[in-house]
C-alpha cells in the first residue's frame, strides 16, 4: 500500500441495505479519506445466484457487474455497472485505494442442469469414497443468458468443476459428490482430509482452461473497474498454486504491484505460515489467529491473560504479510462463523491493531456505523443492535497518522495491564503511550524517553494531565 500507517475498511457487512452501496460509498469517499481511511475492501461486485439480495459470494456470473438482466435483477445487490464504475473513480479521487473481493472457489444456481457420474464421498474424510460411481443430475451448466456471450463466450459445464453437493434427483444437499475423472485440489487445508469442497460447484483450478478463463477475467474486471487490489475469498479451499499464477499474471501485464489480502479461516498461525510459504508470499491475509483472541479476551474478561493477548498470531510472527481485524461480515452476529468481540472490549481491541507498528489493520463498517437487523438465529431475542465506535475510531485514525511512528517499547509484563510507547521519528516529532486493562482499575509506568512532557487522554477516559519524570516515564 502507497500510504505509511494504512487504514483499510470493509465497507459492507451481511446485512448491507439493498441496492445503495455504490452511490453512499461515492457520496462518503471524501469523509471517509478525511478521517483516515486509506483503502476499502469492496464487497463481491458481480452477479450472485440470488441476484438483487445476493452478498456475493455464491457467484454465478463474474462477468456481469450489474448490467444485464440475470437472476431476476439488473443490478446486484450493491447497485450498477455504472454506480460501482463511479464508486471506485470517487473512492480514488479522494486519495483512497479499492481492494475489490475475489471469489474463485465455486460457483453456484446453474442455469441448467447436467447428466453427471461422480462418486459419493464421507464429508469428515473427503479421501474416502463410500460408493461406485453413480450417474445422477447436477445444476452445473452456466449459459448466462441474459449477457448473450458479451465479454466472455464461455459456458460452463461440469467439466469445469471438480465436486457437486446438490443431487437434483434426490433433491438433495446431504451428500458430497466427486466428479468422475476429478481430484481435489492439493495444497489445501487438511481438514476432514481435503477441505478443497466449500460450497456450490467446485471450480477445477487444475483446467487449463478454466485457468485461461479466470485470468482473461482478471484482465477483464481490472481494465472495467480500475481497481488498485483485491481481498480473495476462501483461499484455504483453493490449490495455494493458483493466486500466485493469478496474481503474477496480472502483475506482470500491468507493471502494478495490486495489493492483495486472503482470507485463510484458521485460527491456528502455523497454517496461515504454510500457506505464505506454499503461495510464494503471493498476498498478506487476514490475521484470524488475532481474531480469536481479541474475541476471547473480550468474553472472558479479568480472567484473560492481556500479557499473551498476541501469542501465535500473525501480527506478531510475520507482521508484513499480517491484514488486522475484530470483525467482519462472517463473524457478525446471527452468522456461520460469530465470533463477536464483545462491544466493552473493541476500543481496546482497536488501539491494539491500529496504534502499533505491526500489520495494516481494518475497521470493521458495522463499528463505525452502527447496525441494527433481524436476529436470524433468535427472532425472539429482538433486533441485533452493533453500538457506533466512530468517535474513537476516528480519534485512533488521527492518532496513527500523527503519532504511530518512530521506535516501539512494549510492556506486555502483566496479565491484566499492558502497553506499550511510540517515540516518534525525524519527520513525525510528537510520541505516544497506550495503556489498557481488563480490570476496572489499572496502572502501568512506563517511558517515552521525553523528560517532564505532558500528555492528555484521547479517549477522554482520564481527565488529568500527565506528565513524565526526569527518565522520561510516567505511570
């Protein structure tokens, strides 16, 4: 990324308002860059299986960015070709870079379906077959009528995709289906043996032409929207071979470096090494590791260990390729991955990711605005309420640009109060101090090597003026 201490934003969550984003994000760009915010990871902005209500990430038409007339809606979810087109010139007027979501796994809601052979396979076990091969029909052939061959004349077919989960015969999802003549990918996650099946139809990321297909839309989608990066989907599902030959396509033919950040969902750091090594260092990804322990710290309160609060986590281990979060729109509240970081605890979370030195980090759109929604797992419970953190965030985002600088001295020595100083540098001369507990009451002294400074509270917590000693430390 172009700018010293990036801010990233997700700019949408699962409960986005229909058919809006493009235009508010167009509207917003200079306030949003004004605050601090340095680049936006964009939602799916293609054509789902549900069309107009569809979040994106069940695909069915990549080429389509809300201009034809598929899945019952024009546009997708988020508005127009156009809207988004003048979305991502607006965002980067303002100085602000767009990342736009990838999503290469699978494809979903066929246009027609297929006479297919595959075997059925355990889902703990993907290795193991459980019978002979079985002849059924499957929804995996995509003739994208609507967008009549402009862009791309392929149609896809089940040669194209390596598993199937919905047998149309049976009228079923309960079972997994491998193609006859298919493999799983390699270099996925181990999990129930082979964890290459998500979701949908699988995509064959070792056909050829399906390779040529994917980066023609590369090409494609970067030539239409002129976006500056990506965030790519699922990558733990996905052959670690095939986003550096993507990637390394697409950096070659444009001489651009596209800053890229993967979703890789384990909260074990020793898999997200494997997969850095594997892809060649290829893209940062999302530190998950740091997710789920922020989300525990939150829950278990004075009982949590803060000295350990980054243990085994990408910020930490390899804070270069490590994209920083509390949330997003799969650990949301009501969704298949909720993991919330309880609403006491994400001012502290956020000073963690955003006032240090190590990784980019990304505000969470949902704590900045505040969201209400159905609750989808317990209507009777009421509407799920997500409090606004912008008065902080915005006071953190000046924070870092001003003072995150210059040399770090951590004091992570307790298990209930940590912190840690920036001295700040030759160009940026003012420094800071960060200090939080998960107890009501804590104090810590520690130095910013500045004899007899005062500082006040930005958070506005403490009212009292503090000044160092004579070694530069105060408590």
């Amino acid at each position: 990324m172009g700018s010293t201490n990036p801010v990233m934003m997700q700019v949408f969550h699962w409960y986005t308002q229909d058919g809006v984003l493009w235009e508010e994000l167009t509207r917003r760009a200079p306030d949003l860059a004004a605050a601090g915010v340095t680049s936006v990871w964009m939602p799916p902005a293609y054509k789902g299986g549900d069309g107009a209500s569809e979040i994106g990430y069940g695909v069915y038409d990549l080429f389509d960015l809300g201009e034809f007339d598929q899945k019952e809606s024009v546009r997708t979810k988020y508005g127009t070709k156009e809207q988004l087109i003048s979305c991502v010139k607006a965002l980067q007027a303002a100085g602000i870079e767009v990342l736009m979501d990838v999503v290469h796994n699978h494809m979903d809601n066929a246009d027609e379906r297929e006479e297919v052979v595959g075997q059925e396979v355990n889902w703990a076990d993907r290795d193991e077959a459980v019978s002979n091969d079985i002849t059924f029909h499957a929804f995996t052939r995509f003739t994208f009528p609507g967008r009549k061959g402009m862009y791309s004349e392929k149609i896809w077919t089940a040669a194209d995709f390596d598993a199937v989960s919905y047998n149309d015969d049976e009228e079923s999802i309960d079972k997994l289906y491998i193609l006859k003549g298919k493999t799983f990918d390699k270099g996925v996650n181990r999990e129930h043996g082979n964890y290459a099946y998500l979701m949908g139809n699988d995509i064959d990321h070792e056909s050829e032409d399906v390779q040529e297909e994917l980066i023609k839309w590369g090409k494609w989608f970067y030539e239409t929207t002129g976006c500056d990066g990506f965030r790519l989907d699922a990558v733990k599902h996905i052959t670690s071979a095939w986003f550096p030959k993507w990637l390394g396509e697409l950096r070659s033919t444009y001489k651009k470096d596209f800053f890229t950040v993967g979703e890789y969902w384990s909260s074990d750091v020793g898999d997200l090494h494997e997969y850095i090594d594997q892809s060649q260092g290829c893209c940062s990804l999302f530190d998950v590791p740091l997710h789920a322990r922020l989300h525990q710290a939150s829950t278990q309160g004075s009982s949590f260990d803060m000295g350990s609060l980054w243990e085994a986590t990408l910020m930490k281990e390899r804070p270069d390729k490590a994209v920083t979060f509390l949330d997003n729109h799969d650990t949301q509240p009501g969704q298949a991955l909720q993991s919330t970081v309880e609403a006491w605890f994400k001012p502290l979370a956020y000073a963690f990711i955003m006032l240090r030195r190590e990784g980019i980090p990304c505000i969470f759109i949902a704590d900045y605005d505040g969201a209400t929604y159905p609750n989808e797992k317990d209507p009777e419970a009421g509407d799920v309420i997500i409090s606004s953190h912008r008065t902080i965030l915005d006071a953190f985002m000046k924070v870092r640009r001003e003072y995150n600088h210059g040399d770090q001295h951590d004091y992570f020595n307790d298990s209930h109060c940590i912190g840690w100083t920036r001295t700040g540098d030759d160009t940026h001369s003012g420094s800071m101090a960060v200090v939080m507990t998960n107890e009501e009451d804590n104090r810590k002294y520690m130095k910013t090597f500045r004899p007899n400074t005062s500082y006040v509270d930005i958070t506005k917590c403490i009212e009292d003026t503090i000044t160092t000693d004579d070694d530069g430390g105060a408590e």
